[in-house]
C-alpha cells in the first residue's frame, strides 16, 4: 500500500501545477452560464496543455472539444471533436459530443447519422440511454421542422435579379432629381 501511494506522488509531483488533479474541478458545471470566463478560459488553457503533453489522448481532447464548446467556440470545438475522433474512432463519447454539437448547430442530418454511429458504439446501458435519449431528440427535432434549410440551387439569379432591381431603383432615383 505503501509503494502505490509513493508511486502516485511521484506522479503527481511530476505533473505540472496546472495540470495537477486538484486544479480540475471535481464536478462538471452544470450550468455554462454560471461559470466564470477567467476561470473556463484557466481551464481550456490547462487542457490545451495536457493535449499537447498527450497527444494521443482522446478523451482529454473530448474534455478540450466541450470546454470550446462551453466557450461558444464552436470551430476549435469541432476540431478538438473531430481529432478525438480520429485517435480513437471506437470512443463513444468523442462521437457522441461531436453529434451533440452538430445537434446544436441544427445539422440534423449529420446529427443523426452520428448520433446513429454514437448508438453503435455504446459498450453499456447508461451509454446506449444517453445515445437513444438524444436520437430521439435528434427525430423530434426532424418531425417539428426545425431544421437549417439546405442550399440545393444556386443563389446566382436571385442575386441577379436583385442587382438589377437595385439598379433601377437608382437610375428612376437621378432621373426624378
């Protein structure tokens, strides 16, 4: 016993002071509102710091894709996100987040298709819970209409047409002067 509390001080003596277990809050806030910026800026700063120290480390680049998040930084969110997903593709909740922000952004269509891929990788009962729970949200989302509209055509002659609408509101405007 006496060796593993010896051998966990080492580490965490070895560890930097920002990046110490007992710098990082015990809890998640519950609230983003509630937090303060310095205090989720300290925060990103120490888990940009840990990313770099392990670059290989998934789910600490999960935990740097929601503080972006919190912070409505939304493109180093995806980043973070997207590279979680590539170091380790069977994450559940590397994969589950990026869907969860792609719902948020109202992407619906992604948002289902990785919410499905979510479901996939779930490993337990609360997993698969938290995978169907937002599924469903996803779909009731896709039911009530809620979604962005996709830009199918091309946006060329509405621009053109209102050019020359424009146009000719100003020359009827220097003829009537």
């Amino acid at each position: 016993m006496a060796t593993m509390t010896t051998a966990i001080q080492i580490r965490a003596e070895g560890l930097a002071p920002r990046l110490r277990p007992s710098r990082l809050p015990a809890l998640p806030w519950r609230d983003p509102h509630a937090v303060p910026p310095e205090e989720l800026a300290e925060f990103i700063a120490s888990l940009t710091e840990a990313c770099a120290l392990n670059p290989d480390n998934a789910d600490m680049r999960t935990c740097l894709g929601i503080a972006h998040a919190m912070n409505y930084d939304v493109y180093r969110s995806m980043d973070a996100l997207e590279e979680a997903r590539r170091i380790a593709p069977e994450n559940f909740f590397a994969q589950l987040k990026y869907s969860e922000l792609l719902f948020h952004l109202r992407i619906i269509d992604r948002a289902e298709e990785e919410t499905a891929r979510a479901l996939d990788l779930a490993r337990n009962e609360w997993e698969l819970a938290l995978a169907r729970r937002q599924l469903s949200e996803v779909r009731r989302l896709r039911r009530k209409g809620l979604t962005r509209p996709r830009w199918t055509q091309s946006l060329r002659a509405p621009a053109i047409a209102f050019l020359l609408l424009l146009l000719g509101i100003s020359w009827m405007y220097m003829v009537w002067k």
